[in-house]
C-alpha cells in the first residue's frame, strides 16, 4: 500500500511539476508556430532546464525556460519555431521546450 502512494505522489509530482509537454509539429502549428530553422544539438542532449544552454550545429545558443528531460541522445534534430508575437519554441526529441536565442560574443578580428 505504501509502495501505491509513494508512485502516486511521484506521477502527481512528475505531471504538475513541467510546463512541457509532448508535443507535435501539428499540435504547435495550431498553436501559431511555424518552423523557422532546422538544426541539430551538439553533443549529447539529456533535457532542459533553466540552468542549461544548449549549443546548436548552426551556431546559435538557446537557453530554456522549462524543465524536462529527455533519455539521453546524441545530436537530436531540432525544430526551431516562433510563433507571430516573436516567442520561440525548440522541439528535441518530440518535446516543446520554451526560451530563448543568446547573443554569442564575437571574438575580435586579429590584424597581422
């Protein structure tokens, strides 16, 4: 009986814990997202949460602002989205996750 609660309050814990959900290109089409850029994560992605920045194939580097994981995989695709009040939305792995792009400093150009 004990063992019942205890995976009840983690299920309840594990559902009302994340802004994520699994989602779709359909679902978030509906949404008014349209895709934007495609891309890969480089590396090996394990999930989001504030803390992570995320290092893309084409250079850019998006930090989230919802918390989910993910099993682990190497280089997934990535579905960059924005929807028309400019709010971006990353899908990796079958999951939505909200944030940001950050600007990288650029190195200063070296004259010989």
């Amino acid at each position: 009986m004990k063992a019942v609660i205890i995976f009840i309050a983690v299920l309840l814990m594990m559902t009302t814990s994340g802004v994520v959900f699994s989602a779709d290109l359909k679902s978030l089409a509906t949404e008014g997202y349209e895709v934007i850029e495609t891309t890969n994560v480089v590396g090996q992605f394990k999930g989001c949460d504030a803390t992570t920045a995320l290092t893309f194939t084409n250079g850019k580097v998006f930090v989230c602002s919802t918390y989910a994981y993910s099993f682990a995989i190497f280089m997934p695709d990535v579905y960059v989205l924005q929807n028309q009040k400019k709010e971006i939305k990353v899908l990796i792995n079958g999951i939505a996750y909200s944030g940001s792009f950050i600007e990288q400093k650029k190195k200063p150009s070296q004259f010989p």
